[in-house]
C-alpha cells in the first residue's frame, strides 16, 4: 500500500450516533497522516445531539474542534446549510487536499465541487447505505437516485458495505456495473477490542443486548412481544437496551402495556465505544431482528451493530434478511430464525439453556470478527485507489 502519512485527507459525513466515519477517522489518526479534516453533520435534528462540526488533526494530533448548535429545520435548508460549511470549512483551512472521503451522495456533491475547484485531488464516494425508496415524494426520491448517479459517475472510486448496493444499482436504476465499474466492497469492520470477556463467569449467561439506533425496522419490538415466553423458563432474564430513537417512547409504553419493565433496562444513547463495548461483551447473546416489512435499509446494507457484537465476542440471533446471515450459521457464531416473536423465544430459551456451547460459540465470533479488521479493510481499500 502507497505510504498515506505525508497525505492531507478530509471525511465529511452525516451523523446521528455512531457511524463509519468514526473508524475512518481513527484509522487515519493511527496512521498519522499529515492533516485530517474531519467534517460531521446532524443527519437529522435531534435533542442533546451536536450540530455541524469539525476536528483538525496533525499527524495524530487534535489541534482544533468547533461545534455549532443543532438546530431544527426542514432537511431541504439543512443540506444547503450542509454544503456552505464544507465548502468554508475547507477553504478557511488553506491547504490542497490529497484525498476527500465522502459518506453519502450529498456530501459526496460537495466533495466533487472542491475536485472541480482545485482543492482536492481525488474524491471517494462511500456508499453506507442504499434503498430504492429514500424519499416518499417521488420527485425528490429520484433526484435523490440522480445525485447518486452523478457520483457513482465522477468520483474516482466508489467504495460500497455491501455487495448488493452495485447490485440494488443496476436493477433498480439501470447502472450496469461493468459500465459503473469503479465500485468496490468495504465491508463494515471492526477494532480488536480489549473489552471481550473470556471469563464465562463473568458473563451475565441468561442477558440479550441490543446496541444502536432505535427505529421500527430494527426489530427491538419483536423482542419485547417474546419476552414474557422467554422468563416463563429463564427467571433471571434481562434485555438491555443501547441507543436512541423516535421510537424509544413507544418501546417503553409496550414495555408498561406488557408488564415487562424489570425485565427490561434502556440505557439511552453512551458516548464512548468502548464502554459500549464493554456491555456487550458480559452478555450472553445479542439482537439485530430485521422486520422484512421494513426492510427497505437493512437488505442493501452490511450489518455494523452485527459486526460490533461478534467484535465483542458475543453471538448474535437475527433473520435471514442480511447476505451475512447464513455466513454466522456456517461459522458457528450466530442463530437465524423468522421474524416471530414465538419462534425467537424459543430459540433465545434453547441457546440461552439448554443445546448450544456459550464457550465455543463466543469463540467462533471472536474467530469469525477477526475478519473485519478495519486496519486491512481501509488498508486494501486505499491501495485499490491508486489502481483506477
């Protein structure tokens, strides 16, 4: 791989909780490279959640942070509002960047317009998501795809999470691949972490752990309808529950109508990873249910809060909507089970007392992780820059 130290790179990105861009940007902070400026903004309005902002970093080094207010407004104003503070931010800044990394389409359209102003050499397009509905309106749902177009087309390389974005591209909007052929997969990844817990007495056997953000698609429903079958059989269950959402209120009155708030602990959202981690890995089992009915998001995706959980050393249950599904029975490291809240109690019951190994499935996820290194996955993927 070409030496990155002596480069200037920017990451502009969306963010609400934790998203790629965070690794990214300690990848590049490990690697010392010259400068960083690493550029975030709301993906949506959200309370106690920060504004636009941005970090300076030299060799490793964080020089400078500034933090706007997050304010509320509609998304049409906001994206502007989005594309001015890029711009500036990079201008003020004064330097000729090497590399724009760029997550999302709307970032990436700035990212091609300091390109086409001189201020940068090359721009990556990194597609961490995909849907062929964005919008309802069909108007901005296809201006939408068109950015995406215009991107795929113009930047020097696009890196996707997952095999079926290019895929999902040349069914949906007719962009053959072999035409569009400056995609590659970059698979969510990981950081070895020191917070697995090899201890089994250590570990809180008969917990279920869900880590990340709080929507209707992501299936925590699913688990709160199971619970009541599940402490029939296991007295001492517990679910704890990381993250935040629009839809944590109404997780929390079907927890009052069902009468399972012992049983149950939110957490709300935690600021480090590693504490984050730290949980995960004394529970027994952890959760990532996606309802195929709302499925628009998670059959494009690659599934990160799966790839946090094996990270930690913790075997997952979820369906079969997600390409890495089958890959988690075969390796012996995760449980695939329909969308069923009899059927997930059940097999949470049987795993959790009865057939499966804890030890040797928690270490077939450790095993299976260390796959996703995001030192060789960002490693790999910059070196394929210079090949186009």
């Amino acid at each position: 791989m070409k030496n990155i130290s002596n480069s200037n790179f920017i990451v502009v990105a969306h963010i609400l909780t934790s998203v790629p861009s965070e690794d990214l940007k300690q990848y590049l902070i490990n690697k010392k490279v010259k400068n960083l400026l690493y550029i975030g903004h709301p993906l949506y309005y959200m309370k106690g959640r920060p504004g636009s902002f941005y970090e300076v970093y030299k060799k490793g080094i964080l020089l400078k942070k500034i933090e706007y207010p997050n304010l509320s407004m509609p998304a049409l104003p906001r994206y502007f509002i989005d594309f001015f503070l890029t711009t500036f931010w990079v201008f003020r800044h004064h330097k000729k960047w090497d590399i724009v990394i760029s997550l999302d389409n709307l970032n990436t359209i700035s990212a091609l317009f300091l390109r086409l102003i001189g201020q940068t050499k090359k721009v990556i397009y990194y597609t961490i998501d995909y849907t062929p509905q964005r919008f309802v309106n069909s108007i901005l749902n296809n201006f939408y795809h068109y950015l995406d177009k215009v991107c795929l087309k113009y930047a020097d390389l696009t890196w996707n999470v997952s095999p079926r974005i290019a895929e999902g591209r040349e069914k949906i909007q007719g962009l053959e691949q072999n035409v569009y052929n400056k995609q590659i997969v970059v698979p969510i990844g990981v950081w070895p972490s020191k917070k697995k817990s090899k201890n089994l007495l250590k570990i809180h056997k008969h917990t279920l752990v869900y880590a990340g953000g709080l929507s209707k698609h992501q299936g925590v429903q699913l688990v709160l309808k199971a619970i009541p079958l599940i402490v029939k059989k296991i007295k001492d269950f517990k679910f704890i529950v990381i993250g935040l959402g629009g839809y944590e209120s109404e997780l929390k009155k079907m927890c009052k109508r069902l009468k399972i708030e012992k049983y149950v602990e939110f957490k709300g959202y935690i600021e480090k990873h590693e504490d984050v981690m730290k949980i995960i890995s004394q529970c027994g089992l952890a959760v990532a249910m996606y309802n195929k009915n709302f499925a628009k998001w998670s059959y494009y995706a690659d599934p990160s809060k799966i790839k946090a959980y094996l990270g930690a050393g913790v075997p997952v249950i979820t369906t079969n909507l997600t390409y890495l599904a089958q890959e988690l029975v075969d390796n012996k490291c995760g449980l695939v089970v329909p969308y069923n809240h009899r059927a997930f109690a059940l097999l949470v019951v049987e795993y959790l007392e009865y057939s499966y190994s804890l030890k040797s499935y928690r270490e077939h996820a450790i095993k299976f992780s260390n796959k996703f290194a995001w030192d060789t996955i960002f490693d790999a993927a910059l070196t394929k820059l210079y090949k186009f």
